[in-house]
C-alpha cells in the first residue's frame, strides 16, 4: 500500500515576481496525484504544501531543491506530516 503523506515546504531566495508558483503548480501536475497549493510569504519565501503519495511528494521536493527553478533557490526547509485533505487539485495562492 501506498503511503500518503503531507509536505510543507518552505523556499528560499530569489522566488517571488519569476513565475515560480505556476511553475512550481504545473510540477506538480505534471508529476500527478498531488493536491496542495503554493503560496508566496510576506518574507520573501514561497510556501508549497503537497498531499499525495510519499514517492510524488519526494519528487516535487527534489524538483523544489534541484530542478530547472525560475528565479534562484538558495534552501528549502521541509516538514512530514499526516495529510489533512480538503484540497481540490492544486492552487496558486
């Protein structure tokens, strides 16, 4: 059976005013079964909650830290948890 997990993550750097929501949305379309929402912070960090498969989440996390990012990712801190539900695809915030 396949583990469903929560992640949020928060990133760091260069990633607001670039594009990196709807990018960061379309990865995890892409990457498919995940339901969350990105949204930009008052500090200048973007926040990403995803819910779905463990092995999904893991790959949007990697793309997060490693992935062709607009702007410039200097660090993203993470936290696991149970899902929550209540989200319907994922969204832009």
């Amino acid at each position: 059976m396949t583990e469903v997990v929560r992640i949020t993550a928060w990133v760091r750097g260069s990633v607001q005013g670039v594009g990196f929501r709807w990018f960061t949305r379309a990865s995890a379309l892409e990457i498919g079964g995940l339901t969350g929402f990105a949204s930009n912070l008052a500090d200048g960090r973007v926040q990403v909650v995803a819910e779905g498969p463990r092995e999904r989440c893991e790959r949007l996390l990697e793309w997060l830290r490693d992935g062709d990012t607009p702007g410039r990712v200097d660090g993203v801190t993470e936290i696991w948890d149970t899902p929550r539900g209540g989200y319907e695809g994922f969204a832009i915030r």
